[in-house]
C-alpha cells in the first residue's frame, strides 16, 4: 500500500530543492535576463600593450554602429591578459565565473590559445578577433570560432599581392632577408613559408632567415646580419616596438632596402606612423584589413574618426569590432544568453554587411572564416592607403620606397 502522506514543507526543503535545480540547470540559469555579457581580454599592459589598448577602440566605437544596424546591446567586461599566456588563461576563468556568456580576444596566438582552452572545457562560446596559428581552430572545438585568417592564409594572400604589385609597377626585389619574431605568430609564419611560397613561384630567392625576441630593446646586431645577406628587399614578420627599433637600425646603418615587405602588424601601426614620421613611409604591409569600398567600412571609419581624430582605422579596430558584430548578430538571432544557443547561431552566421576584404563572414565546421581575404596597405605621409587587390583598393602602389636619406 502507497503512503501518501507528505512530509511538511519547510523553508530549508525549499532552499535545498532550489539549489538543486540551479546546480542542475546552469544553462537555463544563465539564459535569463539580458544584454549578453561579453567578456573582451586584451594585453592591455605588457610588452603588446599598445596593441591592445588600440584593439579596445574597436569595442568603444561598436555601440553607435550595432544600435544602427538594429542590433542588440551588449555588456562589455573588460579584462586585462597583461600580455602572458598564463594570465589570459586565468582571467578567462575568472571572466566566466564572474558571469560573462561569451568571450572576445586576444589579440596574440598564444594567448589566444589558453582562452579557446578554457573556453571549450566551460562551454562559453570564445569568438576570437585576431590571431593566426592555425593549431588554435584544428583542435574540433564547437565553442571557438575565429574571424581572422591563419599563417597560411596569410602567407598565400600576401605573395598573391605581392606579385600583384610587381607586376602593375614594373619592378621587383630579386633577393629577400625573411626576419621574424619568435613567439608563436612568428614561428607559425616561418613554418608556414616553406609550405606556401614555392607555390607562387615568387621573382625573389629568400637569401636569410633572421629570428629574434619581439621584447629586445636591440638589434643592431641581427640588422647588421640582413645588411650582410646583401638582400635587396626585407621580408617581416613582427610587433610594433620590434618594427620601430628595426626602422632606427636601418636608417642608422645606411641601409635602405627597396622595400619592406611586412605580413604582419608594427608596421602599419599609428604609433609607428607618429614615432618616426617621415621615416615611416613607404613599407607595405600584406595583412587582414578591410575594404575602403564597403558601406559598413565608411561607417566605421567615420566613428572612429569622431572619436580619435588622429587615430587611422586599421587591423586592430576592424577585427575587433567584426568579433563584437558576431556576437550582436548571434545574440539577436539566438534570442538567449544561452552559451549553448549562442554557440550554435554563431555556426549558422552569414554576415555580408561587414568590414573586412572578402566577401562576408561564415564559419565552416572548424569554427575558421575561411573566406576571408587579404589586402596590402602601404605608409603615405602618415596615412594608410590600401594598393591590392584592385577590387579592394584605393590608390596605386609606389616602389621602390624613397631611400631614408632622401626624406630630407
């Protein structure tokens, strides 16, 4: 026989049974209520701290624009990776139990890395805005996906370009010095190359391969060695105070290549641009960017300009603000905080409304944009003018660059 009778219902009975449903339901739990909480780690203080604090004007100028585009709000929290892998792991962490439900960043590779770690094993979708190892989206992640373009990809855009170039001015290097960073964009460049340029049956022979510490504060010495390679033309891979100190190093030493070919940020950097001025002229620049035809392009590139009138819209805003514009895109089409459901309508984006060259933003099975494209920029008098692909250009390229003791 059933007995039927119940036990009373006390205050502790209550609590016990709602800790329960929480502890069994998180998903749900966190579901509730709105904006999407949006975690963004940048290296905001460190060696790339100039980068990162560059990556979160794309974040403060993405508010004016999504409200335009009738895309939702978001709540940013902002956090600080202090340019170390292991405290971008560990404020991921702290970001996730701290409520945020999806997570931007980070900028470099190898931080990166950590964060899509952490991210996959909380379940907290991770939409990453710049960095290439190719590694970070070969792992069969289903909560990381990235808007920027691998090594390879990369390194395959920007010998196309490149020979895009020599061949509407006419001219080409016949022999290239490959320096590089050694941190883990860097090394994934420098494997990346072996692979890919034989492909493109380049004009140049690579004569020297120079590796050397992003934080160095001199390389006078591994300058020296690529002015010895009697190289004509340097072929970079690096970070902006690395571009900086090399720069000094070139114009010290009497050398001046016909060109400076870079896949990679420092030198397109405004910092870079202010610090050496005239001297900063004339380097190209074979990276992500975005196409100045673009309506969305004009747009950002106007707010941006209303809020820093001395600042040129480069890599660091554009794909920091495209990462911003998956989440407002998934967000609103989820509708629900859900990491869960988040995750998924970030699977299913296809935004042709965007900034970058190419034509949009989807993700394959990998979590990877593997339609994107692109561009080379060269310096002109402290701006950046974008010289291929044709289709996605706005001035013709000038080569060879003006000798450094020529600038007056």
């Amino acid at each position: 026989m059933t007995d039927n009778r119940r036990s009373p219902l006390t205050r502790r009975r209550v609590l016990a049974g709602t800790a329960a449903s929480l502890l069994a339901a998180p998903a749900i739990v966190r579901a509730q209520g709105g904006p999407l909480k949006v975690g963004v780690l940048l290296p905001r203080t460190g060696a790339q701290a100039g980068i990162g604090q560059d990556c979160q004007r794309g974040v403060e100028i993405a508010p004016g624009i999504f409200k335009d585009l009738g895309l939702p709000d978001l709540t940013i929290m902002n956090g600080d990776t202090e340019t170390n892998v292991e405290v971008a792991r560990a404020r991921a962490e702290k970001m996730i139990n701290d409520g945020a439900q999806l997570l931007v960043g980070a900028f470099d590779s190898g931080q990166s890395t950590a964060i899509a770690q952490v991210a996959e094993q909380k379940g907290i979708p991770f939409v990453i805005n710049i960095a290439a190892a190719p590694p970070i989206t070969e792992q069969g992640y289903k909560f990381v996906f990235r808007n920027f373009p691998t090594a390879p990809m990369i390194l395959a855009d920007a010998f196309a370009n490149q020979k895009e170039i020599f061949e509407s001015t006419g001219k080409a290097p016949k022999s290239v010095v490959f320096m590089h960073v050694n941190d883990t964009f860097g090394t994934a460049m420098k494997n990346g190359i072996g692979a890919v340029m034989p492909k493109f049956n380049m004009p140049y022979q690579l004569v020297e391969q120079i590796a050397y510490d992003p934080t160095a504060r001199d390389l006078s010495v591994e300058v020296a060695k690529a002015k010895a390679a009697g190289a004509e033309a340097l072929l970079m891979v690096s970070r902006l105070n690395d571009a900086i100190l090399i720069t000094r190093e070139l114009v010290k030493q009497r050398w001046s290549p016909m060109a400076v070919l870079s896949m990679g940020p420092g030198w397109y950097e405004d910092q870079y641009l202010k610090t050496l001025g005239k001297l900063a002229d004339g380097p190209m620049s074979f990276v992500p960017w975005y196409d100045p035809n673009k309506k969305l392009s004009r747009e950002l590139e106007a707010a941006l300009a209303k809020a820093h009138p001395d600042i040129n819209l480069n890599t660091n805003h554009i794909y920091t603000f495209e990462a911003l514009l998956v989440a407002a895109d998934a967000y609103k089409r989820a509708g629900s905080t859900d990491p869960k459901a988040l995750a998924d309508a970030i699977r299913a984006t296809n935004i042709t409304n965007n900034v970058s060259t190419g034509p949009g933003i989807q993700f394959d099975a990998k979590g990877q944009n593997d339609k994107l494209k692109n561009s080379a920029i060269q310096n002109r008098g402290g701006k950046l003018v974008t010289v291929a692909p044709k289709v996605a250009s706005n001035a013709q390229p000038e080569l060879p660059m003006t000798p450094y003791d020529k600038r007056g």
